[in-house]
C-alpha cells in the first residue's frame, strides 16, 4: 500500500536526487534510446493504460532496451520465457511480437492509475520487489537509486541472497525517471523556443515553436550554452533564468562567458573545412565504390581508422561514416574523446552522442539516422542541405553511392524505418 509516509519518502528521495558523475554519460546514453523508442513505448503503454516512458524503463532494466527479448526478464522472444516469471506468455505460438510480450509482462499495470512521481517509484519498485524495503531497510533498493547519491553498496546476488557489499552496476529506476520524464510543454516552452530561434547571437534550431520541450528544443539550449560560453561543466539541456536573460539581452554575457565565447567561436571557424573534408571523404567513397564492400565484421569494419584512402575496403554505414569523421580529423560522432575501434561505432552511439536538429537546419557533414530500433537501422552522409538534402548512403556491396534524401527515406519506409533523425556533432 502507497502510504502518506511511504509517499513522502518517494518524494524526498527523488527530488533530492543527485547522479553520480561517472555515470552520468551511461545514463543520458540510456535515456536517448528510450526516448528514440517513444513511438513504440506508445502502443504499449495505451494497451495497459501507463506512461510510455514507464515501459521504456521497464524494458530498459529488464531487457536492455532489446526488442528481440521478453520485458519480463530478457528471455529471447523466440520462445516462452524460461526464468521467472517462466511460461510467459500463456497464450499465443512463439516468436512472439516483443509488443504482444510486453503487454502480457505489464498487464498487472491495468489497473493503477496513480502515475504520480511515488506512485510510480511505488510500481517500478514493486515490479521488482520489496525485499530491500521489506529485509534491508538500510539500503535503499537499486533498482530505484542505483547510479545515484542515495545508493552506496548491497545487492541481491541470487535470489534470497543478501550482500552487504555487492553493488549495482545496473542503473536505477528512479534516476531514469528524472530524465525521461516527459517533456515540459506551455507557453513558456514556446517562449524559450521562439528565444532559442531568434536573439542577438543567431539561431540555435531549436525546431517548430509546439510548445513542448523534446530533443531538438534541448540539443538547441546545449548548442546556445556551448557558444554564449558557458563552462563545460554547465552545458546541459535546461533553459534557466539565466539562459532566457541572455538570449532576451536583459543581462550582459559575464567576462568569463565572453573569454570563452570568442576561444569556441574561432573552433567554430574551422567547422566548414571540417565539414567540407567529412564530404570531400565521403564522395571519395563513391568514386572509388566499386572497391568497398559491405560488412559488419567487427575485426574489419573499422581497421582502416588509422590509414586515411585505405583500399580495398570492407564496412557497414556507420563505420563507413565514422571513418570519413575520422579521416577528416572531425569530432568522434559515437562518444567523446578519440577514435578507438575498441569502442562501439554504430547508429546507435550516433544517436547517444549527437545533438538532434531538425532536418532544415542540416548542413554538409552531419548525419541522418532511421529508426526504428531505437538504436537505429541505417546511417547517411549528409553531402548537401536544403528542401531534400544530398546523401551519401553505404548499405551494400554496390559501394557508397549519392542520393537524395527522399530516396533513401522512401526505401527505408518500404521496411519499416520510418523515421528519420537528423544528428550534427557540431
């Protein structure tokens, strides 16, 4: 039972919430893939009436984010579960659709309708257990505050054992649920959107002026806070006081801010032959097509990182753009920091790392993702902006060829990726 106690403990905790730093980046990465997932989390959540951001965090603890597992449990789909809860679901022939499995896995949901902020933490830790409340006072569960200040050390390692010195490596639920939470929506979303579009130190494509603050509203006040000079310690997607004062010119720029604007704005100069060298790479590509194949092999996709014009060539999309990143001497597209075809290079990184901008405000060198999956099926080249921009597009052994946009989006419909996220690392 969500007690007026138990409630107000929710709420203490979560509003007093902290990330821990080194987690940080893990976190925004697990957020943009469910927020990517939106779309699907949709049809779900509307079937056993809950938040769809809920059902991502749900998939996301349970199963990873991986639509060919259970919810339950991340059992494969091509069979009924095996853990528990096994034999799920009871009925229907396997493979199951992950959406029909998902349904079943969350039907218990049907009739809570308090989505409040504890009577979500109340559900969320409920769906995983009370043993920590129940047996462990002390410890506060991890599948809530895992990754956060409020949780230190002591797990269950098995079921019914306890270890006071184990700890999560999963992140919690609640922590999750601080940024995934939906987006804000009002007049004053649309006041800092027609802000973010139009001041004193020009446009920062924040998209159409709707009034809700999604992904291209918030890489938009990232971008803005990157260029008036904020410290880099304070460049996140929250439009303040001090934000909105800035860009209406009710304040000055301080010192500080001014110093640094004009150190990032002469980066910012080089950005051009940056972005031609990422085209100049990528055209190099279809000429010399017929000698670049297409694989995912992990041992080849990226083995010419460190050999720029490497021929023959063997790789898939996004490693063929990471290459012409990399060749370019551009920013790395899938992390921070340097290239290392140790780490991951795939749309899905892309999407984890990139700021989305809308798709008018595209320009040489940026990159177009199609989902779904949330963690996208095929990355382009953008080779040209405009009404249907120019692409360069490698997705399969005829080579990287150029192509328009619409091309590319049509056939990407024709299976089931229907939409396109535009991404710059710039």
């Amino acid at each position: 039972m969500l007690s007026k106690g138990l409630r107000q403990n929710y709420n203490l905790l979560y509003q007093s919430l902290l990330i821990r730093p080194a987690r940080r980046a893990a976190v925004d990465q697990m957020v943009r893939r469910i927020t990517a997932s939106k779309a699907r989390y949709q049809k779900v959540a509307k079937a056993v009436g809950m938040p769809w951001y809920v059902v991502g965090i749900i998939h996301s603890l349970e199963a990873g984010g991986n639509f060919t597992k259970h919810l339950h449990n991340g059992d494969p789909l091509t069979a009924r579960t095996t853990h528990v809860p096994a034999g799920r679901p009871k009925t229907g022939k396997p493979p199951f659709t992950w959406e029909a499995s998902a349904i079943d896995a969350l039907s218990g949901f049907r009739a809570w309708k308090d989505w409040s902020v504890p009577g979500t933490l109340f559900k969320l830790e409920g769906y995983n257990g009370f043993g920590y409340r129940d047996h462990h006072p002390t410890v506060p569960s991890p599948y809530l505050w895992s990754f956060s200040n409020h949780y230190t050390r002591g797990k269950y390692v098995a079921d019914g054992k306890f270890s006071p010195t184990a700890v999560s490596q999963q992140c919690g639920a609640a922590v999750l649920l601080k940024l995934s939470n939906p987006p804000l929506k009002g007049p004053d979303v649309a006041k800092a959107q027609q802000l973010l579009a139009k001041n004193a130190f020009g446009s920062f494509n924040p998209g159409k002026p709707d009034g809700e603050y999604g992904s291209l509203t918030a890489g938009a006040v990232q971008r803005a806070k990157w260029e008036l000079g904020y410290p880099a310690t304070a460049g996140n997607s929250t439009f303040g006081p001090q934000l909105e004062a800035f860009l209406s010119g009710k304040k000055p720029l301080p010192a500080a801010f001014k110093k640094r604007r004009l150190q990032r704005l002469r980066q910012a100069g080089s950005e051009k032959a940056l972005r031609k060298r990422i085209v100049q790479w990528a055209s190099w590509g279809v000429k010399n097509n017929g000698r670049i194949a297409y694989s995912q092999d992990g041992n080849v996709r990226l083995s010419a990182l460190g050999t720029r014009g490497s021929l023959p060539l063997a790789t898939d999309c996004s490693a063929f753009a990471t290459l012409c990143y990399a060749w370019a001497g551009a920013p790395n597209p899938n992390a921070q920091g340097a290239y290392d075809a140790r780490q991951p290079a795939f749309t899905g990184s892309m999407l984890a790392h990139c700021r989305r901008i809308p798709k008018s405000a595209a320009q040489p060198g940026d990159l177009v993702v199609w989902t779904p999956p949330g963690t996208g099926q095929h990355v382009c080249l953008v080779a040209a902006g405009g009404a249907d921009p120019m692409l360069v597009s490698h997705g399969d052994d005829s080579g990287p060829k150029r192509l328009r946009f619409s091309a590319e989006d049509a056939s990407q419909r024709r299976n089931g990726h229907g939409t396109a996220v535009w991404l710059t690392v710039f």
